[in-house]
C-alpha cells in the first residue's frame, strides 16, 4: 500500500512540475514575442513529448496550458480548446508511445501534438482573434507545432532519455 502511496505523490509532483514549467516557458516565448507571430514558437510545446516518459504529463500539460492561456489574457475559445488540444496530443503520445520495444516510436512522440493543435487552433484564430484566411492559420500553426514539438521536443526528450531512470522512476 506504500508503494502505492509513494508512487501516487511521484505522479503528482512530476505533473505539478510540468505545469508549473509549461506556464514558466510560455511566459518566457511571451516577453520574447515569438508566441504571438504568424508562426508562433512556445517553448512550452516542446514539453509535449513528456508523455513519452510518463503519463504525469497528460494533466500537467493539460493544466499548465489552461494555466498559461489564462495568466496570458487569451480569449476564452483559445483557454478553453487549446489545453483540449494539448490534452488531445498528450493521451495519443501516451498510447503511442507505451510499445517503447521499437526505437522508432520516440521519433513518432511530437506527431500528436503537432496534429491536434494544426487541427484545433486554427478554428480557434478565426473565431477568437478574427485571424484569417483559415488555410494560412493551418499552415502557420503546423509550422509552429513543427519547430516547437517536433525540433525543441525531439531535442528535449533526446536529452532527457539519457537520465530517464532519474527523472522518471518507475515505481
């Protein structure tokens, strides 16, 4: 029953972490005016392939995007539908990446998020912010996913499969 107990607080701090660290990098792309251009880059979305280590990723994500959007005056459409997006992303990286017996599978992590949030958020740029046409939205936000999930996020989850027993223990 300790174990279990234990293992319910690691999950608990590793997404209190991860949610603590998606508003923190948010803030950073934010002052650094690369989060609101036609090709936004959050570093933040780089954390997206955590759940390639652990499923404490989905609701830190989840709530650190919630987090983020509100603390930076987003519309309500975009608090509401971009956490959905990056939830989305981070359940099918979860269920993508639990047959970790292929090498290839890592490589795959960035592909959901970058999927949910191409689809999701350009809507969401029309019908909150007025951005338009809606078919640039689609290309300028995959673009944006790419850099931020697929390069910074492959970049981070290289980095840290090399301490993968430290930061995420398996209990």
């Amino acid at each position: 029953m300790k174990t279990n107990n234990s293992n319910h607080v690691l999950l608990l701090v590793q997404a209190a972490m991860i949610a603590a660290l998606y508003v923190v990098l948010t803030f950073i792309a934010n002052e650094l005016g690369i989060a609101s251009q036609a090709i936004q880059v959050r570093f933040s979305e780089a954390l997206t392939i955590l759940p390639y280590f652990t499923p404490a990723a989905i609701p830190g994500l989840y709530i650190g995007c919630l987090l983020a959007n509100i603390l930076t005056g987003a519309a309500l459409p975009d608090v509401v539908f971009g956490p959905v997006a990056t939830l989305i992303g981070a359940v099918l990286t979860w269920k993508l990446c639990q047959n970790k017996t292929s090498s290839k599978i890592k490589w795959m992590a960035p592909l959901p998020p970058i999927a949910a949030n191409a689809i999701i958020i350009p809507p969401v740029l029309l019908y909150a912010y007025g951005i338009r046409p809606l078919w640039f939205s689609f290309v300028t936000v995959t673009i944006g996913e790419i850099l931020s999930c697929g390069v910074l996020g492959m970049l981070l989850l290289l980095a840290l499969q090399k301490h993968r027993g430290i930061l995420f223990p398996q209990r």
